[in-house]
C-alpha cells in the first residue's frame, strides 16, 4: 500500500496573522507560539482537557483520578461557552 502526502504552502495572510517572536530560549518562545496557536483557534481548553484525561488513565488513586476527571468536565464546560481573549 502506498501513502500519498499533500503539502500546500500557507499565504502571506495566514503566515503573517501567526507570527510570533522567535527568539528563543529554553523552549519558552515555542510554547508561547503554541498557547496563542490553540487559544486563537479556540482549541486550548479541549486540548488542556485531553491532555489532563490522559493523566487521569495512568492514575492510581482513585481520589486523584476522581480530581483530575472533575477538571475535565469543567474545561469541557468552558469549551463549549466560554473564549480566551487577550488582555489590552
């Protein structure tokens, strides 16, 4: 079976809409560039959330896990009513 991949190259709107500071030192530019990537696509709080309910499976205790499944459910929350937007 073969794979065939697509690659279109991004415009000057969309490539200049997400630039960011690239300085970087130790990884703190990138992880900027990420957080304004979900939080502009409105992706950060399922994202946040998946990650956490990932955290929550490798869990032992049983009270934590419990913690971890509530925060879920808030960030589900928040995803469907709520939008991140940045302080002037």
């Amino acid at each position: 079976m073969s794979t065939v991949a697509y690659a279109l190259p991004l415009s000057n709107i969309i490539t200049n809409h997400w630039r960011l500071p690239k300085v970087v030192r130790d990884g703190v530019a990138e992880s900027r560039e990420r957080l304004e990537v979900l939080t502009r696509s409105g992706d950060y709080f399922i994202t946040l959330a998946t990650t956490i309910d990932q955290l929550s499976k490798q869990q032992q205790d049983p009270t934590a896990r419990e913690a971890l499944q509530t925060i879920v459910s808030e960030l589900l929350y928040l995803q469907v009513y709520y939008t991140i937007s940045k302080k002037q």
